[in-house]
C-alpha cells in the first residue's frame, strides 16, 4: 500500500521517459544517497568502510563497465581484468611523472588509456563474433597481463614487480597513501562512483542504450533499421573499457594502496563477470547487487562458520567459496537468468499490490 | 519528411528497378535473371509457390544478399552492392517472416529504436541527457506515439515484446518500420499466421500507410484474397524466375500463374 | 633497421646454425601440439553433440588426474584407480546432464557457456577441497608407462625424445582412430551425429537426447583422464593444468570445433609454432610469451579465415 503508482499521472513525454517515474523510487534512491554521503562516512566503523564499502563501490563499477559491453550489447568479455590493469598502471605512471596534478583527475584520466586498448582489442569485432570474439578478448587478458609484468617500465623498474601507492592530497588532507583515511577514500570514490554510474544510466537509457541493446537482441535486425554495428560495438568497448580502467585505478590507488603482479590477472576477470551474470545482465543496479554478493560472499562464508563454532582454514573458505560461487552461476542461469535484479523487480511488483496478494 | 540520397521521385514515376538480378547460393540458383520495377505510391505484391525466391528477392532489394549479377536503380541511382544500413539511410524499410523484434526491449523501445537514424545528439549530450539529448528524445517520442495510436497498440508500450502473442509482435514490427519514415517499405509476408480479424486489420493499416503517409509498399503475401485486393500490379516469380508482372486481374488470368500454382487460391 | 633483421632474420640464421636444437623444439611443440589436441578433442565431442562449448574441459583433466592419484595414494592398485576414476567420471557427466543440461535445454548458447564457467569453478573449490591444492605425481610407472629418453646424434648435436612422449603419440593417434571408428561404425555414434546436425531432428526418430549427452560428456571425461595421466606423467599434476588447457581455445579457432581432425591439425599448428616463437622469437620480447602467443595466433587466423581452418562457412538465412 505505500509503494504504488495510483495517482501519480504523467503529463508529458518528458516525465514519462524518467528513469525513476515512481515517486516513492525517487524518494528511496535520494534516502539511499543521503545516506551514503553522510551516513556512512559519520556512522560506519573504519572496519566497514575499508573492508566493505570501499570494494563494493569498487567492484560494483568494473560490474558496471563489464555490463555495457556483455549484459547491453552481448559482447562476451575475459578481458576485464587486463583493462582494469591498464587503468591503473596508467594512473600510476601519470602520477608519478606528474606528481602535482591532483590524483582524483589522474584516476579520470587514466580510464582513457584503457579505452584506447579496449577500441584496439575490440577492432576484431567488425569480423568475429561469439565465441570468437570471448577468446580474442582472453587473448588480450593474457597479453596484457604478461605486459604488467614484463613491461618494467609501467611499475617504475621496481625489483619485485609491485607497486606502492605513494601519497596524494586533495586539499591538503591526504587521500592515497598510507596516511589516508578510509572516510577520506570512501567519500572520493563515492563521488567518482556516483558519478559515473549517473553517466551509466544516462546512456543506457537514451539512444546508444537502445543501439547497444538492438545489437545483442538482433544485430542483423539492428542493421537494417540503420544502426551502424561496428560503431556501436567499439562504442561498447571503449565505454564499457573506461569504467574498468577507473576501477582498475581506483583499486590500486584507494583500496589495496599498490599491486602486485597478478593482481589483474584472468581470476580478476571471472569475478567480475560472475557479479554481472549473478546481479543480472543488463542491469545497473543488478551491477551493485551482484558485487555485493560475490564480494560478500567469503565474508559472510567466515561468520557464519564462526557463529557455528566451527574453525574452519580461510583456504578452505576459499575453496568453499568457489564451489558456492560455481553452483550460484549455474543456479541463476537455470532459475533466473536475469539474476538479482529480475527478483528485486519481482519484489517491487508484488509490495505494490501489498498487503493484498494480487 | 523524405530521407536523403537519390533524386526525388514523382508519385507513378519508378521508385525502384530491379534489372536482371540473380543470385545463387552455392550450387542453388534463388533468383534467376529477374526485372521488374516498383512505381512510387504503389502497393507491389510479390507472389509464387513455396521457394520461388520471394523472400530472396526481398533481401537484394534491401542489401542483405548480395546478387552475383544485375543491378538496382532506387530513386535514379544505380548500383550493384548496397549494405543494409546504407538502405535504411536511402529510406528502405522491411519487416520479417519470422518476427525480428528486439526481444530484451519493449514496444516502445522496440519503435524508438527505429529512429536511431534520425537521431543526432552525440555522445557527450548522451552522457548528460537532460538537456538536448532529453529533448530529442521526447521529440521522437512525439512520433512514435503517433505510430502507437495508428496500431492502436497502446496498452502494450511497455511490456517486453518477447511476451507479446505473434499478431501484436508482427504490429510492433510493423511500427518500428514505419518509424523510420521509409519512401519503401518492404513486407514479408504480413499477415501469415493470423487470423480473418487481425487479417483485416493489417490490411487496413497497410492500406493507411500507403494512403496517409505515401509510402510504397511491395509485400509478400500467400492469401490471394489479400494480394487482390490490397495490391495495384503484382509480380509472379516461380523457381526464381519470373512468370508474371502487371495487375492482379492480369496475373490471376494468366495460365502459367495458374499452373504454378495448380489453381489454389486461400 | 636493426630490429627489423632481428625479427625477419636473425631467428632463421639461428635454426639454421644449429639444426639439432631446430629438431629439438621441433619436437617439443610437436609434443605440446599432441597434448593440445588431446584437450580440443574432449571440446570438439561436447560440441559436436550438444552445442555446448565446455570451458570445463580444462578443469575436468585435472579433476580426472587428480582422482586417479588421489585414489592410488589412498593404497587403491593402480589398474583398479584406473577404473574407478573412469566411474568416477561417468558420475560427473551424468550428474553435469542431469543437473546443468537439461533444465537449460532451451537456453541459447551464451548461457550454457557461462554455465559452464559456473561449473569450472565449482570444480576447482570442490578439487582443492577434496584433493588439497598441492602438485601431485601421476602414477605413470604404476600404469606402465615409459620413462626416459632416446638420445639421438643429430646434425652435430643430439636430439633428446622423452619415451613418454612417444607414448603420448601413439596414444593419441588410436584414441583418434577409435573415436573415428566410433562415431562412423556404431550405433551410438550415429546418434550422436544426428543429435549434432539437428537436436530436433533427432528427437523425432527416438533418439533419446539425455543418453546422448551422458554418453557424450563420459566419453569427454575419457579423454579428459587420458590427457591428464599424458599430461601429468610429463610435468606433473596441478591445478595450473587448468590454465594451460585454455589454449585448446586457439586450437579450436584453427581446427574448427566440430573437426576432429580439425583438433589434431589445429593442435600441432598452435604447439609447433607456439615452442618456435618462445624459443626463437621469445629473447627479443622477453620470457613467457607463450601465454599469449597461441591466442593471437588464432586471432591473426581468425581476421582472414573467421570459420577457422576446416569449419564450415556460415550463411546466415533470415
């Protein structure tokens, strides 16, 4: 009985095509952002933020980047991993070359580089499709991998191949480094997040959504009614490239605060494409929902063999983790394929007709 | 409105002319040295028994095939290769035998999509979206509705097209297509699996859109009650060949239409 | 101009300087080639009678090898490991038909791919879980399997062949001429082609769809095992394994995936010129090219020839 349309009238195109037409989603989406901007960081542990909140976002943006090129424009893509790499070596490189240009631009900036790789590996879909397609983007996974590694130049020729944040400020209160804080990093890359996700759903919601969309449904169809299809698809990978290569920097530079080789490696790739396939293809929201589980997942593996008193080795939960991560893929994709975000819109459907059961 | 390229055609002048097309797909001939051109204003039907190149023909004249010989002249400029995007940007649009709707969209986005060609605002107006890219959308919204209230498909905007029943999908279809405001608008076969009432109802807005909006229709059709009635000349084609071009009383005279047919008609 | 002879030129003066290391890598790539194939072909069969591309296949010579070992270091006599691991894998296919085949029977292909990501996962958690994440040593001399090599002078120098390699060899090229006969000769292959050419067709002259893929997946799984006794009696048994399997990926771009003889040609392509490029090219570039180097070899065939070498041209019909 609170969540429900009657009465709420459109008097225009315009009010019509809003993203959220619902009054009562407004409301909730503006609670949601209240609380993030100034719930969190007043009331949430420095535990929460750094272990929970931070990788969320994180995580939830790479989903967001896979999602534009596999969930809108059914582009299969292992290469995630490797173009999160790029953004964040590329940040490095930029900051350590340019020291005094704020980091928060560097980070944005950085994105592009993985871009113009994302447009390189992407060139081949003009001439392969499917399968094809998965396994030149696992191509580039491997190669850039191996560049992360090889290419001593990208971690400033430090012996061990790793990286180590150094520290940047922002107003003179440091945001990187180790002397950031996590209500400091969380609120930085809140904004980016909030940010780009806004960007996200602009897109998808207008014409070049639709262009992408027409392209995995039909794309001989989207031909004809005139859609160019090799510049949609290398339209998807430079986007969808972008939001992985910010993630990518922001994760070295305001989560783990450096890399290690490997970091950015094939698993890298498998987890976020299991956050987009269980939070559901072609859904922002779903992007956040899916990180959320996947990403939780170990953590709430640990505290429940903790609360049944069982002592259980973290390698085992690891092991565990990927059984139950496999089962779930194969779960969602035989009950739901649509995955979380279908069964949230189920839940909005049945609490409009609530407390009535139809 | 009239999309552009080519020269402006008179209304009864050739719009489009098919000169000794044939295309073969390996060792099987589809189309076999074919002519025949299409007059602006008109309704073309294309007919023959199962397998004589009809849907083939539909596919050259769109770009799809390409054919290994001959030539198509559309609104005075000639050539012999033409890729489909570069026929919907020149104003040719066509529905499917089988449905080719955008299943993970809705009606509405489905005949939106339609517009794409006409829709200019660039990347950077798309990432804000309010603005000028909201005011484009709502401008092609304006459009589409116009299609939606011609269909009368109102009630079914916004629900996913996968779930809709066939004939509503085939409407959908034929919504988006008009939403590219084609000069020709090809139809392959419009009414097959519907009923006598949904039947009518094609007819009528196939009929509406060739009267209201000009367009030129050529369609595929098996339901000779249909073809006589709507079509002002029809082609015959057999085996990839053809075997009749001009009226429908003509054509429905002619022995060797009979004869491929062995006289049935719906 | 100095990069461009160390490229175009420099490589070939060093085969040709030294005929027997030449030989050698040639021999190596061959061996990988072999083993390649072995994993494409346990593709190809899935494929071939389910459409289904079987990311798992990696995984499951590992699982396979693992088991074999595993049961052996439980005091199991190697035969009788032998045995039970191959029940072991008629359990898994049955149980993967059942379980992940038919409730997405419908599906399009795309999923059943992701699906078949879920089930790789599932079986590393569950391997690690069961068998511990550590190498393992196959059982080869239990199983009677050749060890050490033949030296042969060549050219100045001398070529080493593993014998085991050897064996590697002959038993690939009879597991091909069984399946061969398999699929040609006997009733169930006959199935499977018809099951491979139209699952519809298929059903309507009684073919049960669910023996099939239960078959098919065992006779994978088969394949799967002997790959990972090959593989694991060369290096060792792990679950890197699963990684380097991925390169059956480029072998099926250049084969095909519905070619058997597409596998063991695509395979020795992607083998011999993956050993040639590390060892001849790798220097200049800097070590371990070749967890790439498969893949943008498939990809540079894939630009001119996108159905692959053997694979069937694809008209699409609307």
């Amino acid at each position: 009985m609170f969540y429900r349309e009657a009465g709420q009238f459109k008097t225009t195109y315009q009010a019509d095509q809003a993203v959220f037409p619902i009054l009562q989603d407004r409301i909730g989406l503006a609670l949601i952002l209240i609380a993030a901007f100034v719930g969190m960081p007043l009331l949430a542990s420095d535990f929460f933020l750094s272990v929970v909140m931070i990788p969320l976002l994180i995580l939830a943006l790479a989903s967001i980047g896979l999602n534009i090129l596999t969930g809108y424009t059914g582009l299969l893509s292992l290469g995630t991993g490797g173009f999160m790499g790029v953004g964040a070596f590329a940040c490095y490189k930029l900051t350590t070359i340019f020291p005094g240009v704020n980091i928060i631009v560097w980070v944005l900036a950085s994105g592009f580089f993985s871009t113009a790789l994302g447009i390189l590996f992407g060139l081949p879909s003009l001439r392969i499709k499917g399968f094809y397609l998965t396994v030149a983007t696992l191509a580039a996974q491997f190669f850039l991998d191996w560049s992360f590694i090889r290419v001593q130049w990208l971690t400033n020729y430090n012996t061990s191949g790793a990286i180590e944040v150094p520290t940047r400020t922002l107003f003179s209160f440091p945001i990187t480094g180790p002397n950031a804080s996590p209500q400091v990093r969380y609120l930085v890359i809140l904004a980016v997040v909030t940010l780009l996700t806004w960007f996200a759903s602009n897109l998808v919601h207008g014409r070049i959504g639709r262009m992408w969309m027409a392209v995995r449904d039909m794309d001989l169809a989207a031909e004809l009614i005139g859609i160019p299809l090799y510049r949609t698809k290398l339209l998807a990978f430079a986007i969808s490239s972008y939001y992985c290569g910010v993630a990518g920097a922001l994760l070295v530079f305001f989560w783990y605060g450096g890399a290690e080789p490997g970091v950015f490696n094939i698993d890298q790739s498998f987890t976020i494409l299991f956050m987009v396939i269980i939070g559901g293809l072609g859904s922002l929201t779903g992007s956040f929902f899916g990180a959320a589980l996947i990403y939780g997942l170990p953590i709430m593996l640990k505290g429940a063999f903790h609360a049944l008193g069982w002592n259980i080795l973290p390698s085992t939960v690891e092991h565990i983790t990927f059984m139950t991560v496999g089962a779930l893929i194969i779960i969602v994709l035989i009950v739901e394929p649509l995955g979380l975000a279908r069964l949230w819109q189920i839940i909005k459907q049945k609490l409009r007709v609530w407390p009535f059961p139809y | 409105m009239k999309a552009p390229g080519g020269a402006d055609i008179a209304v009864g002048g050739v719009l489009l002319a098919v000169e000794n097309v044939s295309l073969a797909f390996g060792g099987v001939k589809a189309v076999s040295d074919v002519s025949f051109d299409i007059r602006k204003g008109e309704i073309r039907a294309i007919i023959g028994p199962n397998g004589a190149g009809k849907t083939s023909m539909l596919n050259i004249i769109n770009g799809f095939y390409q054919p290994q010989h001959g030539r198509i002249t559309f609104k005075g400029e000639t050539r012999s290769k033409m890729r489909p995007h570069d026929a919907a940007k020149r104003g040719i649009a066509r529905t499917f035998q089988n449905v080719a709707l955008f299943r993970g969209m809705t009606s509405l986005d489905n005949i939106m999509a339609g517009r794409t060609l006409r829709m200019t605002k660039n990347l950077f107006w798309q990432l804000l979206r309010f603005g000028p890219a909201m005011a484009e959308e709502v401008e092609h919204r304006h459009r589409v509705e116009e299609i939606i209230d011609f269909l009368k498909i109102q009630e079914i905007r916004r629900t996913p097209v996968g779930r809709l029943p066939y004939g509503l999908q085939k409407r959908v279809e034929l919504g988006r297509a008009l939403a590219m405001e084609p000069e020709l608008l090809l139809l392959d076969e419009p009414m097959a699996g519907m009923n006598l009432e949904e039947k009518e109802d094609m007819s009528r807005f196939i009929l509406d859109v060739n009267d209201h909006f000009g367009t030129t229709v050529v369609l595929i059709e098996h339901d000779m009650g249909v073809v006589m009635d709507l079509s002002d000349r029809v082609v015959v084609l057999d085996h990839g060949v053809k075997i009749a071009d001009g009226t429908p009383d003509e054509v429905k005279g002619n022995q060797a239409v009979i004869d491929a047919y062995l006289g049935v008609a719906h | 101009m100095d990069l461009a002879y160390k490229i175009l030129i420099d490589p070939f003066i060093q085969m040709g300087s030294a005929p027997d290391l030449l030989v050698q890598t040639l021999w190596e790539g061959l061996v990988a080639g072999v083993l390649y194939s072995l994993i494409a072909l346990g593709f190809v069969l899935i494929f071939k009678a389910s459409g289904v591309f079987n990311f798992a296949q990696g995984i499951m010579v590992v699982f396979a090898g693992l088991t074999l070992v595993g049961l052996h270091e439980l005091g199991v006599p190697a035969f009788v490991a032998l045995g039970l691991t191959i029940v072991v894998m008629f359990g898994l296919a049955f149980l993967v038909e059942r379980l992940m085949l038919r409730p997405l029977v419908n599906q399009p292909d795309i999923i059943l791919f992701m699906a078949t990501f879920g089930l790789t996962y599932f079986l590393i958690g569950f391997g690690e879980l069961v068998f511990g994440g550590n190498p393992k040593k196959m059982i080869a001399s239990e199983l009677y399997l050749p060890s050490g090599a033949y030296d042969i002078n060549f050219a100045g120098g001398f070529v080493s062949l593993q014998k085991i390699d050897i064996a590697a060899a002959v038993i690939v090229s009879l597991m091909v001429i069984a399946l061969a006969f398999f699929f040609q000769k006997t009733r169930i292959g006959r199935a499977l082609r018809a099951v491979a050419d139209s699952h519809k067709a298929a059903l309507s002259v009684g073919i049960s769809l669910e023996q099939i893929w239960v078959v098919v997946w065992f006779a994978a799984g088969i394949v799967a095992l002997v790959t990972g006794i090959m593989w694991g009696a060369r290096s060792e048994v792990s679950f890197s394994l699963q990684i380097i399997a991925l390169k059956a990926l480029p072998v099926l771009i250049l084969g095909g995936f519905t070619s058997i003889p597409g596998a063991i040609v695509g395979g020795l392509i992607i083998g011999i010129g993956e050993k040639l490029g590390e060892f001849y090219w790798g220097p200049l570039l800097g070590s371990g090219i070749e967890s790439w180097l498969a893949y943008v070899i498939a990809l540079i065939f894939l630009l001119f020839r996108p159905q692959g070498l053997f694979g069937e041209k694809i008209i699409e019909r609307i």
